[in-house]
C-alpha cells in the first residue's frame, strides 16, 4: 500500500514494496505493481524516485 510522507515542507508517496519515494501517487503506485507483480524493480520507473535521506 502506498503511502504518504513529509520532508522539507513537501509531500512525497512511498512505495509499499520496496520503499522507494516518489513526488507523485500515480509513480508511487506504478512502481508498487510492478514490484509485486515482477518481484523486482523496473530502472523506468526508479530513475524517477527521490532520495529523502540527504
């Protein structure tokens, strides 16, 4: 399930598979399919993640 978290004064979802951040819900959801559906995760949709840990 994708959720929704804070950092900086933005909003970024998370997804519930592999953890990776996103500036929007349609990538976070996007990436939560095909993680659950490949078991792995697509370089299509992660070069559009973001590093909240900086």
């Amino acid at each position: 399930m994708v959720s929704k978290t804070a950092s900086k004064g933005k909003s970024f979802f998370v997804c519930g598979e592999c953890g990776f951040a996103y500036g929007t819900e349609n990538l976070a959801h996007e990436c939560e399919d095909w993680c659950r559906k490949h078991h792995s995760c697509s370089l299509e949709i992660t070069k559009h993640a973001v590093n909240l840990k900086q």
